[in-house]
C-alpha cells in the first residue's frame, strides 16, 4: 500500500521559515513526479510546487518562487519543501501527492 506521511508544518511568525518533509512508503518513487498542494478553507487545493524523478527539474507557483524550495532524496523516499520569507497568505494545509494519491496533510500557519 502507498502511504505518504507529511510532517514539519507548525506556527511561524511573517518572515520565518519551516522544512516539510513527505516521507512515501509502499513503491520506490524514483522515477515519479512528487508535488506539494496547499488548500485554505473555501478554496480549492493548489499547486506549490513539483520535482521530477529522472531530471530532478522543478517547478513553482508565481506566488512561492524565489522562497520555497523543492528537494528529494531517493535513497530515504523523501521530499522536502523548505519555506522562506514566510507570509500569511502562505497559511494553508500542505500536501504532497504522488500517482493522485494524497497524505494526511500539514498545517501551516503564518502569523503577522
């Protein structure tokens, strides 16, 4: 069974940073694409952010690039976001998805 477990998410200040981890169990992901989704009550799940599997390429939303940053390690099934320059609109539930299927989610909250 694929099982992704999100991690790291927690309250920061505007301005402050925060790592979240997407540790993928069940299948070795690396060939796979792995994306980081956010969703606010009300509004719809949006993309963060993605890395490929061969190339290891990336991409960003307009509204994250420059401050986050996508990274994987094959050897431990994991993905990472790291988060900078942290702002309240950054508040959101993140998740990682991989083959459409989703973890549990990790909140995030940004204060001001």
């Amino acid at each position: 069974e694929v099982q992704l477990v999100e991690s790291g998410g927690g309250t920061v200040q505007a301005g402050g940073s925060l790592r979240l981890s997407c540790a993928v169990s069940g299948f070795t992901f690396d060939d796979y694409v792995i994306a980081w989704f956010r969703q606010t009550p009300g509004k719809e799940r949006e993309g963060v952010s993605c890395i490929s599997g061969n190339d290891g390429s990336t991409y960003y939303a307009d509204s994250v690039k420059g401050r986050f940053t996508i990274s994987r390690d094959n050897a431990k099934n994991t993905v990472y976001l790291e988060m900078n320059s942290l702002k309240a609109e950054d508040t959101a539930v993140y998740y990682c998805n991989v083959l459409n299927i989703w973890g549990q989610g990790t909140q995030v909250t940004v204060s001001s």
